[in-house]
C-alpha cells in the first residue's frame, strides 16, 4: 500500500496546544468530508509514550504517521494531535494520533495536555483506541485509569454524553489468555465509572450508555511481525461499514453533520482548552502507585520462577496432587508475605489495593492449575462410579437402588477431594464441577438405563413376535368366520401375558408412572403392529392362498383323497364351494379387524363376484358397482388391506387362472364317460334279441360258425389291444380316428405276418412234449395271445366297474 500517494494527514493541534484551523479547513476538502452527510467516523488512539500507537495505526488504517527510530533510542515521537484519512475503509474513516502520556519530554508535573488532548479524543470521536502493555495491566498509570476517570467527570459536565466505543488494545500479549485479561480491565473501567461523580440526570445511568467497551490483544510487532500483521489485518475488518447498527460507530445519535465537523472540533477544543479543573493524583499516591507495581510486579516473578511452584503445576498437569490446596496455599502465603515486609512504609490505600491486585493476578495465575485439579477429581470419579455402579448391577442389584447409592457415594468423595484441593485465598466455587460430574454420572445411569430398557423391551417383543407370527399365519391360511375373533384372542392373550411380564421387569427401574405407561402402551402397540404386519404380509400373498384353498376342496373330497373324476360328480355344485371357499379368504384378507366391529366385506364381495346376477339386480337399484371403490363403507382406509378394486382384481385373476383346472376336470369325466359307455341302449339290445333270434338258433344248429365267430372275437381283441381304441379315443372322437386310419392297416399286416410264420415251424414228434406257447412268444409285437388279452380285458372290464378313470395303455406297449 502507498501511503504517501493515498493517505491525506495534516497537524491538527501542535504541543503547544493551538488549533491548526486552516490546515482542518483543507484536510476536509481534500478528502471531500463534507459530502458524507452523517456517513463518516472518528478514530482515536492515546496511551503511553512509545508504546507503538502510530505504528499500529499505520498497519491498521494505511497512514503514514511518524514512526519512532528503535535504534536511535525511546523518546517522543508524536507531538500535538494528527489526523489523517484512512485508506481504503469504507464509509470514510478519520483517524487521530494523541501526543503519547507518561513522557519524559514534558516533565511529571505538566499533565495537562495529556488531559486534554485525551478529553477532546473522546469529545469528538466515535471510537478511541486506548494503547496499553500486556504486562502493565493492572497499574494505575499504565492503564491510564486516573487520566480515563477525569476525563469520564469532566466530560460528562462539559459535553452532552454520546455513546463511545472504547477499544483497549493490549500490546505485545504474553502467555496470559486475552479471557483472563479482559475481565481484570473491565473490572477496572466499570469502578472508575461508579466512582465519578455524575449528574443528578445519570445518577443511575450504566456505562453501556455512554460507552462501548472492546478489548482485543496483539503480539509483538518486533518479536512475531507475522501473526502481528494477521491480527491487525483481522481487527482491521472492524472497521468496515463501522457506522451501520451493530457496528463499532453504530449509535449515531448526536453525531455532528460532515459539514460542520470542522466548527465544531474547533469550539469543543477552546471549551476544553478554557477548563482549569483537570488535577492529576498527588506526587505522593503516584510514587507509592509506581512503586507498590515495581514491587508486585517483582513478587509476582518470583512467584513465577517458584520450584515448588512449577512441580506442582507440572503435576497437575497429569494426575491429582493429594494436599493440593495446602501446598499452594503456603506458597501464595509466602509471596504475600515477603510483598508486605517491602511495601509496609508506603501509602497504606495505595499498598492495599496493590496487594489486592497482586493477590487477584496470583489466583489468576494459579486458576488453570486449580482447575486442572478439580478436572483430574471429576474423571477420577466419574470413572470409579462407572467401575462400581456396573459390579452393582452384575451383581444384580436392582437399577435404581445401585443407582442411588453409587450416586450418593461418589458425590461424597468429590466433594472431600474438593475440599482438600481448596486455596485459602481465592474462596473460588466448584458447584459448577460439582454440577458437570452430577450431569455426567446422571447421564451415564441414563445411558446405561436407556441401554437396559431397550434390551429389556427388545426381549420382548421378540418374544411377542414369536407367539403371534406363526399363530396369526395358520389363523389367516385358515380363513373362516372365526378367524380375526381367534386373532383378538390370541392378541389379547398374548399381550396381558408380555405386558404383565414387562411391567414386573421395569418394577427394579422406578419408573414414574407416565414413562411406564408409555412403555407399556408402547408393547400393546407393538403387539397389534406385528398382527397387522402379519395381517398384511399374508395379503401380499392372498392370490396364491385362494389358488391353493381352491385346487384342495376341488381335487380332494371331504377325507382330503384325491378325487377320480368317474362321471358321477357335480363339478359346477363342486367349483362353486370351493370359489365360496376362496372368496371367504379373500374376504377375511381384505381387512384387519383388531376391533370387534361388525362389517359387510363378506356380503359385498359375495354379491358382487359370485352371485353376479344378484349383483346386477342391486346395481339396477343401486346406482354403481359395488367394488368400484378405493374404500370399503365400514372400514377406514389404515385397516383396509386391499380395497374393492383391488379385491375384484384379484377375483378376476384367481378365476382365469383357475378355470384350465375346471375344464381339465370336465373333459376328463367326458373321457371317463365314454370310456364306459361301450354297451348299446337297452332299447336297441331288445331290438337285437328279437331280431336275431333266427340267425342265433342257426348258430346253434350249425356249430361251425361259432368257431368261426370265436377265431374273429380273438383277431379283433388283438387288434383292440394292438391300436389301443381305448387311449386312442381319451383325447376325443375325431383325434381317435385319425389316429386309427394311420395305424391300422400296419398293425393288421404284423399280426398276420406273426400268424404266418408260426404257421410254417416244423411240428415237433411228440407233440404231447411241446411246452406251451408263451404268452410273448410272438416277437416283436404286443399281443400276448388268448391269456394275456384276456387279463387285459378283464383288467378293462374291472377297472370300468370299479368307476375309475379311464386308465392309462399298458407300459409294455410299443408303437409300430
């Protein structure tokens, strides 16, 4: 950043205190002040000589202030008041560097520009930057708290109060944390205010009112340059948009016109100029302020360098020091001691508040260790009620009761640990660790509670899931009217028995009785859930249940044996118990009913899919179908399993898939019928007797031709056993006869083929020796001659008689 060709600055008040008005009048119109309106803020810093102000503000706001020579010695460097622009802020930002205080260059006595220059600061600015050393925090002079309670008194009676921002700036920052340091200042800042006196006005007026107090830390700008540098570019940030609500110049009430700003500098300056009230304290308190410091600030060093000291803080570090309290509280002792035997002569108010700081910075000091201590109890203790409160409930000692004594025991042994690690100075409280170990052990009992609980609760309903899973499965396979009264049962049963079990187990917890009642209403819950989870599973798979109900009634009778359809049966009486059947599971399927609340599914269902001429008469009178509908009337939609729609659906696919097993059954008691039907009407075996009398009275007279008749009945059995008629004709007339046309004229030629050449065998020379012809004797062919065609024909005529289905050809048959 060029400062030069950037930053605007100009002398405003020189050491001898005269206003430079004309070098105001040109520094607002080169900076073109006076276009802002009320869009501007005034920066200030004061604080001790040579302790970096211009160098700070030259880093922060890219001025260009003479800087001191550190080479060529500490002297003052900044005379009078400048004021230069800020470069690069937005809204426009002016900055002010005070004459450093406390310098050698005017003397001990002549304060007076110091007071005035530092009133007219805070007169005229939005934001005033006081300067300090880390390590002077605490001295009356460094802090520049007399010069700060002065100005606060003078100020108040010279100038109406306008809301400040006093932002502290703790140079070169030590080990010290800015959060321990910040509370020291504020202390400071809000005792000079109760002290000054104010207005019968403000009598009761705060700080917060006048004043904004801020305090931030730097680090060395020699020693680390960089993190310097990272910081005031952060604080920088703060800077911007300071004016807008919220920011560092927020309140802008009573803020002076850009336009006027030059005036009024000017007449706030003679009114404090013209002021002949402002003392600083008598050079006595102030040599017993400044060596009282020297003095603490030697015993808090030595303190520091302490051997014992520094063991014990490296101790504590990692473990608890038993007799911690007594130990440390020896050392501070000690310390105290030997600050009072070198301070005894000096002003006794001065001495005493000294020593009070002296002590306030040694507990400050020592307050981390003292915490360190109390953490190191806390965990030790925390970890021993762990260790004993499990071995309790292992032992099985009820929850609560191990609970409670654990709780009572270990709280008892930190608070004597406390005790013991207490310092005799600092009466510091440790109900807040005390507060954070009771919070940890509870919530650890209550981890531990929630743990067992849920196991406990986890245990049954597992147990609950077992007993009514597989129960509620078999009640639903079986659907009937009384299936969901046998599932409230089984429910009701069920859960008294876990809720019983459950509530005796959360006895040993002491559980209020509204926790445990939501436990246990939770368990019913559950109970029902997994009925209804059930309940919906098993109407997942409805379709497939009602397709088995209907092949069982359909293909089995009463006694569950495979029907043989003979011809006999009713298959329409049969197809309609066993669709009734289905569509009573479909309609127990169709809905959970928990509730002992009556419906009409079963009715509606029945009317509308099975009976569907009854259907079409009631939608002739009732507009709509019945089934058309996403709801059913008496059951709401969180019961409803499957709707109407999805109930006619379902219907309508369990019907197609089950007609094939229908019209399988007929066509094979149509088969079974004609099979069985081989005998002509009785009116035409009649008409056969009478009208063949004559030709069976030649037959009798002419023996012959019943031989001849015999030899055709046994060529046309084999020729039946041979073509196999009667399979031929199970699959129908016509399929029968084209079978018959392709495989009769083959067969015929075999068989007299075999005739033939057995017909031509020599004759054996004693015949009575021939053994018989075997029954397969005939090679390659089927027929096993008289005998075997006669076991097959009354192996034919049995099965007829016996009503059985028409049988399948023999196995031993071969296609020629």
């Amino acid at each position: 950043m060029d400062k030069k060709d950037h930053c605007c600055s100009t002398h405003l008040i020189d050491g001898d205190g005269t206003f430079n008005v004309a070098g105001l009048d040109n520094f607002v119109k080169e900076v073109k002040l006076a276009a802002c309106g009320l869009s501007y803020a005034i920066v200030a810093i004061m604080g001790p000589q040579s302790s970096g102000k211009s160098t700070l503000l030259n880093h922060l706001f890219g001025t260009n202030f003479r800087e001191m020579d550190a080479l060529r010695g500490r002297s003052q460097t900044t005379k009078g008041i400048w004021m230069a622009q800020c470069v690069g802020i937005e809204p426009c930002t002016i900055v002010m560097d005070l004459e450093g205080t406390d310098g050698r260059e005017r003397g001990e006595d002549d304060t007076t520009f110091e007071k005035q220059s530092a009133l007219f600061a805070l007169a005229v600015s939005d934001i005033v930057l006081i300067n300090m050393w880390c390590h002077d925090i605490g001295r009356e002079q460094a802090a520049n708290k007399p010069l700060l309670k002065t100005v606060f008194q003078v100020m108040m009676r010279l100038f109406s109060p306008r809301k400040t921002t006093l932002m502290f700036v703790i140079r070169d920052k030590t080990k010290t944390p800015l959060e321990n340091l910040e509370p020291v200042l504020r202390e400071d800042i809000q005792k000079i205010w109760d002290a000054v006196p104010k207005p019968q006005a403000h009598k009761e007026t705060p700080l917060s009112e006048f004043f904004n107090v801020e305090v931030v830390a730097l680090n060395s700008f020699e020693e680390k340059e960089e993190l310097f540098m990272e910081q005031v570019a952060s604080l920088r940030q703060r800077f911007f948009h300071s004016v807008t609500p919220g920011g560092l110049a927020g309140d802008r009430r009573g803020v002076v016109p850009a336009s006027g700003f030059s005036f009024s500098a000017q007449q706030i300056w003679q009114v404090i100029k013209e002021n002949k009230d402002l003392d600083l304290p008598a050079h006595k308190v102030m040599v017993a302020t400044v060596r009282c410091e020297e003095i603490a600030n030697e015993k808090f060093l030595s303190f520091t360098e302490n051997e014992e000291w520094r063991l014990l803080e490296d101790i504590v570090q990692s473990q608890s020091v038993p007799g911690f309290g007594k130990k440390l509280t020896s050392i501070l002792e000690n310390c105290l001691s030997e600050y009072d035997a070198e301070a005894t002569y000096f002003d006794e108010g001065v001495r005493s508040s000294k020593r009070k700081q002296l002590e306030e910075k040694l507990l400050q000091l020592v307050q981390p260790t003292y915490q360190s201590m109390l953490g190191h109890i806390r965990s030790g203790t925390l970890d021993r009620f762990k260790e004993a409160f499990d071995i309790a409930l292992n032992g099985g000692k009820a929850f609560a009761v191990a609970a409670r004594d654990c709780t009572e025991h270990f709280m008892s042994q930190f608070d004597e640990a406390t005790t013991d690690a207490d310092i005799g100075h600092a009466n510091w409280d440790s109900s807040k660790v005390r507060e954070k170990l009771r919070r940890d052990i509870d919530g650890y009992v209550a981890s531990v509670r929630a743990a067992k609980l849920s196991e406990l609760t986890t245990m049954f309903e597992t147990k609950l899931s077992e007993a009514l899973a597989a129960p509620v499965e078999a009640l639903l396979d079986g659907a009937s009217d009384d299936t969901w009264p046998a599932i409230r049962e089984l429910l009701h049963r069920e859960t008294e028995r876990a809720v019983s079990g459950f509530s005796s187990a959360l006895s040993g917890y002491e559980i209020d009785d509204v926790t445990k009642d939501k436990m246990l209403s939770r368990l019913e819950d559950y109970a029902r859930g997994v009925v209804e989870a059930k309940a919906k599973e098993e109407a997942g798979r409805v379709l497939i249940r009602m397709k088995d109900r209907f092949t069982m009634l359909f293909s089995h009778d009463s006694d569950s044996i495979p029907r043989i359809w003979t011809g006999k049966e009713d298959i329409r009486a049969i197809t309609k118990t066993a669709r009734s059947a289905s569509l009573k599971l479909l309609s127990v399927m169709a809905a959970v009913r928990l509730d002992d609340d009556g419906d009409s599914i079963e009715n509606t269902l029945s009317v509308a899919l099975v009976d569907p001429k009854s259907a079409a008469t009631t939608s002739r009178s009732i507009s709509g179908d019945p089934l058309a509908s996403s709801t059913w009337e008496e059951i709401p939609s969180s019961k409803t399993l499957l709707t109407p729609v999805q109930c006619k659906s379902l219907w309508r696919q369990f019907k197609n898939e089950t007609e094939y097993t229908v019209s399988q059954a007929i066509s094979a008691q149509e088969a079974s019928k004609r099979s069985n039907n081989w005998l002509p009407p009785p009116w035409a075996i009649v008409a056969l007797v009478v009208l063949g009398f004559n030709e069976f009275m030649t037959l009798l007279r002419n023996p012959l031709y019943l031989a001849v008749i015999f030899v055709a009945f046994l060529l046309m059995k084999a020729l039946w056993v041979q073509l196999d008629i009667t399979g031929e004709f199970r699959n129908g007339a016509l399929p029968g006869l084209l079978s018959l046309s392709t495989k009769f004229l083959p067969t015929v030629m075999n068989l007299l083929r075999k005739l033939a050449e057995e017909g031509q065998r020599p004759a054996n020379a004693d015949p009575q020796q021939n053994p018989p012809i075997p029954a397969n004797s005939l090679p390659g062919n089927n027929t096993h001659g008289y005998s075997g065609m006669s076991s097959t024909g009354s192996s034919e005529v049995t099965s007829s008689e016996n009503g059985t289905e028409y049988s399948s050809p023999p196995a031993n048959r071969k296609s020629h």
